[in-house]
C-alpha cells in the first residue's frame, strides 16, 4: 500500500466523498489514504467463484454477501477497507450501500503486494471488529487457503487447506 501524499489528511466523511468520484479505490487509515492495487485475471476468478457459492449456500438466510466494491469501516470510521469477499448477517448494515460495520466473514485474495500487510496488520485491525467470526486468506498463486476462526473474544484458531482441499467449488 502507497499513502497518497499530495492528499492532506483526510476526515472520515472526506475519504467517502473523495471515494465517490475517485477512478481507483482507496483504504483509508486514521487520515491518510492508500491506493489499491489492481486486481488480475485469476484473482478475479477466486473471488467470482467464492461468491457464486456463498450467495448460493447462504440462501435465504438473511446474510448478504458482497463483492469487492463494499467497505469494511473499523473503529468509529478511522479505517476503511475493501476486502475481496465479506458476509454480513446483521441487520445494523442495511442503512448504507458503501461500507457495512458489522461483518461476520471477511475474505481476502492474496496478491504479493499485499499479503504481508493482509496477515499482519489488516487482520490486526479486522480483529477488533466483534461481529467478525471468521478472516479467509486465499492464496492465488498456491492451492493454499489459511482460515482464522474466532473461538472467544481475543482467541482464533488458525487451519490451513492445501492442495486438492483448498480449491473452492
């Protein structure tokens, strides 16, 4: 991630503005913007895939799953983020159509610009969020995906699928 620096420090309400009219997408952490890397082909393929079979399997559930263009808002609005995949089943995250708060699945498709910062500090920031239940890490280069479950408030378990039992659908 690369901080815009010929923007100033943004408030929140800035940032949805300024994401409004913007041709690229932004993160935006406490002020600073960050511009988001393209996604490619295979990428795309994963998420695509991902999506068709959790709005299938979901149903009528009442949980809505969103695809790459829905925010994620962290800590009172002093951080967005748009993860790949996110599923949200909280009635709280109707009123708006740009970012929801309540998360209970977020997914990420790892680039190797942004695996390092996806594991790391995003989780970090996405573990404060109470709602979130499980952070999926997809690897597009490897058949490898490393899921994070919540089993109580600040522990997670960690699995990993390899080969043949990582390929989605």
């Amino acid at each position: 991630m690369i901080a815009l620096t010929e923007h100033p420090q943004m408030t929140p309400e800035e940032y949805l503005e300024f994401e409004k009219t913007s041709d690229i997408k932004h993160e935006y952490i406490d002020g600073e913007i960050y511009s988001m890397a393209g996604t490619g082909g295979f990428h795309n393929i994963i998420s695509g895939n991902l999506y068709i079979l959790l709005r299938g399997k979901l149903g009528n559930s009442g949980c809505r799953t969103y695809f790459a263009d829905m925010k994620v808002r962290l800590n009172e609005g002093r951080k967005f983020f748009y993860p790949d995949l996110l599923v949200t089943c909280d009635e709280r995250d109707q009123p708006t159509n740009t970012y929801t708060d309540f998360p209970k699945v977020i997914v990420e498709v790892l680039s190797p610009s942004t695996a390092s910062f996806d594991r790391g500090a995003k989780f970090g920031f996405y573990r404060s969020i109470p709602s979130l239940q499980e952070y999926i890490l997809i690897n597009s280069d490897t058949y490898l995906v490393e899921c994070f479950r919540r089993q109580k408030e600040d522990m997670w378990l960690f699995q990993t699928y390899s080969g043949l039992e990582a390929i989605v659908g």
